[in-house]
C-alpha cells in the first residue's frame, strides 16, 4: 500500500475512533439491561423494597454513560480516569443482573441468606446511623491500635537493625511471639486487661507491631554500608547516621510492614468487637448474623471494605508524599 494511501487509513481510523466511545456505548448498553431485567422481569417470592429506585438509578447511569458517549469529542483526552474505569462500567451492570437475577427472579439462592442488591439500598437508607455508629467505633479502636503498634513496631524494628546487642535479646522473643495469631491470645488479654477495649487496642496493637518490626529491621539491616562510610567522612554522628541515613533509607521497607500490619488489624479488629465490645462493625455483624439478618450482615461487610480500601489509599498517599525522592525507584 503507498504511504499516502496507509497514512490516510490511519487518521481516518483515528477520526472514526473520536467520535464515539464504543466502551461507554457497551457499559451504557449494560446498564441499560440491568435496568430492564430489575424494572420488569418478575420476581420469584416476593416484591423487594426500592426496587424501583435501584432500576431507575442503572437506567440513569445508562442515560449519563450513552450522553458521554456521544459528546466523546469534546472530552476525549480529559476524562482520562473515565476511560481507565470503562471495562469495570461494562463489568459491573453485568456483575448486578446476575445477582440480581439469582437472588429476587429466580430464587437460586435462597432467603434470608442471600438478598438482591435492593435489599441492600434497604439497609443504608434505613439503618444508617447504626452503621455510622458502628463505623466510628471500629475507626476509633483500630486507629488507635495501629497507631501503637506501628510506633513500638518501629521503634523495635529500628534498634534491632542499629544494634547488634539490642537484636541478641529481641530477636529470639519476636521469632516466638510474632507467628503466634494474635487472636489466640484473646483468652489472656480479655483476663489481663480490665477492659475488652484495652484487650482489643492491644491485640490490634500486636498484629501491626510483628509484620512493621520485621519489615523495619530488615530495611535498616540491608542499607548499603558505603552511606554509613560517607557520612563518618563527613563528620556525621551516631545521631545523624540513625536519624537521617538509616530511618530515611528503609521508609520504603516501613511502609510495606504497615501495609501488611494495617491487613492484619482488620482481622483482629472484627474478631475482638465481637467479644464483649458493644459498638462496631464486628458487633454489628454479630447481631445481624444472631437475628438472620443478612442484608445487614452484607451491609456490613461492604462498609469494612470500603473503610480498609480508604485507608490503604490515603496510606499510599502519605507514602508517596513522604517518599517522593524515591519516584521512579518503588515498583508497588
């Protein structure tokens, strides 16, 4: 083909894919069906409340996505996150008309242990300042949890690496407390402790102070000798070495412990608000799993995840604030 012939295909594709958004065109089509099957196929036991406000709100979105679809011209190239969330846009009306379609049309899988996503709408417009309340408890203990985890984790983490000493009487108590699961210890806290919220803050506390040690002494472990070396030539005391040289080198090491120690307080976090804890998402689950009430249950569940997925961003945020000298360097 001549070169003139190729490069004029090739614009012609270029102007043709500018005009519309066939990705958009696909979810709003998606949507639209998902829509459909809520509004009018029939249900099979009973009429599920706002219904109708969850097929009005996919046909909305089908509205939105179709008007972006044909004015894709004039946004193209701004709305770049739109474009990258455009296969889960297709994904998830598909994902919605199965449940929908196994739990309220067909009775696949039965009631009260599965509900469509309405009943779920059901449970935040009608129960939401127990959620809420629920929600600050369980954010007030496990922040406080790993906030004092992380400090002595790092604390510990920094001496074993610095000191040969401190690691010869550390090291041996951290290989045998760390592996032990920190819900094994509930017995003895909840007898220790005078209160389940001390218990609950220390077990937390535990689970995020094993993996932020580890990860902590290894980054100071593993610095290359020749900062060390630099910095005597320079003059540089015990102090400085610690404080700007081994802390600044292993941040990167640091936050990978707090990414594994803020995984594992959630774990702790639900087992301990459901031994004598009377506030937050792991009572609140308790109490809906004791009274059958399982849209609360999953309710519940959606909320713990959207809470750890908030803080794991805002962590990445702050990681990539404080470790910006490192861009380019880190791969996670």
């Amino acid at each position: 083909m001549p070169t003139y012939l190729l490069d004029s295909t090739i614009k012609g594709e270029k102007t043709a894919r500018g005009r519309i958004w066939l990705t958009g065109l696909l979810a709003a089509a998606a949507w639209l069906a998902a829509g459909l099957i809520t509004l009018y196929w029939p249900n099979a036991i009973r009429q599920w409340p706002y219904s109708q406000a969850w097929a009005y709100l996919q046909l909305a979105l089908a509205v939105t996505l179709l008007a972006l679809t044909l004015s894709y011209r004039r946004w193209n190239g701004s709305l770049l996150r739109l474009q990258r969330a455009g296969q889960w846009l297709i994904a998830l009306p598909l994902f919605f008309s199965l449940w929908q379609l196994l739990t309220a049309k067909t009775g696949v899988l039965p009631v009260p242990f599965f509900a469509p996503p309405q009943a779920l709408i059901e449970v935040y417009l009608t129960d939401w300042p127990r959620l809420l309340t629920s929600l600050y408890h369980s954010l007030s203990l496990l922040l406080l949890g790993v906030a004092i985890g992380t400090l002595s984790g790092f604390v510990s983490g920094v001496a074993i690496g610095w000191s040969q000493r401190i690691g010869y009487w550390v090291h041996p108590i951290l290989r045998i407390l760390g592996p032990v699961p920190s819900t094994a210890l509930l017995p003895l806290c909840l007898f220790i402790f005078p209160s389940s919220f001390g218990a609950s803050v220390f077990l937390i506390a535990l689970a995020t102070w094993f993996p932020v040690t580890v990860l902590t002494w290894s980054g100071v472990a593993n610095i290359d000798k020749a900062y060390y070396d630099v910095a005597r030539t320079l003059g540089a005391s015990q102090r400085f070495l610690i404080f700007h040289v081994a802390i600044p080198a292993a941040l990167p090491s640091v936050f990978v412990g707090l990414f594994m120690g803020l995984g594992a307080s959630f774990s702790v976090l639900i087992v301990a608000e459901m031994v004598g804890v009377k506030a937050g998402i792991g009572f609140y689950l308790q109490w809906a799993q004791g009274w059958a009430a399982y849209p609360n249950m999953y309710a519940a569940l959606i909320v713990m995840a959207c809470l750890c997925s908030g803080l794991i961003s805002l962590l990445f945020l702050l990681r990539d604030r404080l470790l910006g000298w490192q861009k380019g360097v880190m791969k996670w």
